[in-house]
C-alpha cells in the first residue's frame, strides 16, 4: 500500500509540474518597494493588464499567461537577482526595468538566457548599444531628451549661466552629461556636481550653486530627490526653476515639493490620454487601478508586444521573438511602435512639460 501511495503521490507531482509548465512565463520587474515603488507599482500594473487582456481572450499558443513580478528595488544588485530568479523560473520574456542601471546589469543576464526584455523606462543609450539582439526599449533616450531640454532653455529662457548637478546614477548622471553637452560653448557653466540619492538635506550644495549665481539649474535623477531639491531650493532662498528629465515626471514629485514644485520644467513624451489608440487602455486601467502612471502605458505596450511576437512567431524561443519584434511595426495604446537596429523606438519625441497650478502642463 505505501509503495502503491508513493507511486501516486510521484505521478501526482509530475503531473503538477507539468501543469505548470504549460504556461507563458512574463517577466514585469521593477522598484516595487522603497521610495521608487510608485514607478514599480505602475509597470507591473500595466503588464499585468495587458496580460488579463490575453488571458481573458484565451491565452496564448493554447496556454495560460502567468505574470511573475520582480522587485529590484532601483538597486542594480538587486536587479541582477531578479534576472537570475527569472532564468531560473524560465520566465520566457522581460517587461523591464525601470532604472538605466537596473537595465543594463540585468541585461547580461538576459542575453546568455536568451529572453527578450523590454524596457518601458530606462532611458540611459548604453542599453541598447551593448550589441545584445534581444534588448529592447519603448521609450526615448537620454540624448534625445537632453538635447530637447538644453534647446528649449536655449530658445526660450535665454541664461547665460547654467549650473547642473545630478544623482550619480547611470540615468542621473548621463542625462545631466548629455544636457551639458549639448549647452556648452553656448552658455557657461558655472556649476557642476552630484548628491548622494537619499540624503535628506541638500541645503549645502544648493548653497553652493547659489553662490555662483545661475539664472537656471538643470537636475539629472528620479522624484524623490528632485522634490526635495526644489523645497530645500526655496528655503536657501534660490529664485531659480528647475530644469529636469522624465524620471520626474509624476505627480509624487508634486507631492514631495509642494508649491516649491511650481514652475519646474520636466521633458517627458507627448500626453497619450488624447489619443484614439489609447481610450480602451485608459478606462481599462483607471477601472482596475486608478489613474494611471506616467509609464503605465509604456508597459502595456511593451507587454503586448511581446505577447503579440510571441503569438505570430507561435514560439517562445528568445531569438524567434526578438527577430520578429525587430522586423515589424505594432499598433499600441501609444500609437505605432518599430524599433531600429539597436533596439530603440524609431520615434521617440521628447516635450517639454510645466508644474502650473499642482499640474504638468505641456508648454513645448
């Protein structure tokens, strides 16, 4: 009797382990806990999304999709962990993640696993310029976003000098590079440095920067700190905007810096809430999860394209998937999206946005 019941019990698990074999494994990774989480959150809900969407639909290739979050905490040690859980669970593609940093490390990974992976956030050209076929962004980068920014105060604040400072990070500190570039010869910069992310006082550099009188300032880095800077800006007495990029974009940086958060230039792609394509994603998701993030939309998108690769391919095999998503153009909430040789969108097109009245406004 005992050998009889250990045989069922083996049958049993095989059985089980085969059952859950007979999935599609979606990988959605990003910062889900710590003061980034709000962007986390917000991919994962996107991807998750998109694959009830599927779901619902019956699936794929005859097979359930199963989201498997990951949360690298915007650490990119922690990233890389991630990365491996997901090779060792066999997760068949990536939606993520958000920070550069996170990106690039976990990219490696990825790569000898053969898994696509697209990024709906990091913004850092060093991702897609590694040669890896099956890397993938939704999003613009940060030369392109730097170059818009510096043009924009070029054009239309006119200063003659400029400081800019950063958060030491791959996306802090490339952007605030690229931004530099792109105003030098043109304007002087009279200041150039970075903060330690998560201090809670920066009075002492912004003191510093004020001493070297700028008519604007220019912040490489994500919402946390950039609200903070723009607060603690005010109270040195620093009369001066704020000049960022797209890892500030959201409504928790408003939060942060309250009405210091007035006037802060921000670069950030067009408003998608206007577009045909993307009424369906927008009560969908405002049913579900509320409002949705600034890069909810990305995800979505990034998701099925994915979904839809690995649907028209019928296989799950990285390399099949990745060559189909390079060669073809696809219909999403955001309008149409193609990739170029690299890996990066075709169109990317950074605007420039405006804290008015506890809001962003887009003004360019």
């Amino acid at each position: 009797m005992n050998r009889i019941l250990s045989l069922l019990v083996m049958v049993l698990l095989a059985a089980c382990s085969q059952q859950d074999d007979n999935v599609i494994r979606i990988g959605a990774a990003g910062p889900m806990t710590g003061d980034q989480s709000k962007m986390g959150i917000d991919l994962r809900n996107g991807v998750e999304l998109a694959v009830a969407e599927w779901n619902d639909k019956g699936g794929l290739l005859g097979e359930k999709i199963v989201l498997f979050p990951g949360d690298d905490q915007a650490d990119p040690k922690q990233a890389v962990s991630v990365a491996n859980k997901f090779v060792n669970q066999k997760v068949h593609a990536v939606v993520g993640h958000w920070n550069s940093n996170c990106s690039i490390n976990a990219s490696t990974y990825y790569h000898a696993a053969n898994i696509v992976a697209i990024s709906p956030a990091s913004t850092n050209p060093r991702l897609t310029k590694q040669g890896f076929k099956n890397i993938f962004r939704v999003c613009g980068t940060d030369d392109q976003q730097g170059g818009v920014a510096a043009d924009f105060i070029l054009k239309r604040l006119k200063p003659k000098r400029v400081a800019v400072i950063h958060d030491k990070t791959t996306y802090g500190q490339g952007l605030a590079d690229y931004f530099k570039k792109s105003i030098e010869g043109k304007v002087e910069v009279v200041f150039y440095d970075g903060i330690q992310t998560r201090d809670p006082d920066y009075k002492a550099i912004l003191t510093a920067i004020k001493q070297k009188k700028p008519e604007v300032y220019f912040f490489g880095g994500v919402y946390p700190e950039a609200g903070r800077l723009v607060r603690q800006a005010k109270e040195v007495g620093m009369r001066i905007p704020m000049i960022t990029g797209d890892g500030v974009y959201d409504p928790t940086f408003i939060g942060i810096a309250g009405k210091a958060a007035e006037g802060t230039y921000v670069t950030f792609g067009k408003d998608p809430s206007g577009l045909p394509t993307s009424k369906s994603f927008n009560e969908k998701y405002t049913r579900k999860y509320g409002a949705p993030g600034p890069y909810s939309i990305y995800a979505y998108d990034a998701a099925n394209i994915i979904l839809t690769a690995i649907g028209q391919t019928g296989s799950t095999d990285g390399t099949k998937v990745a060559e189909f998503i390079s060669k073809n153009t696809f219909h999403g909430a955001f309008g149409e999206t193609s990739f170029d040789k690299n890996g990066d969108v075709s169109k990317a097109p950074y605007v420039m946005w405006q804290v008015r009245d506890g809001k962003f406004v887009e003004v360019q």
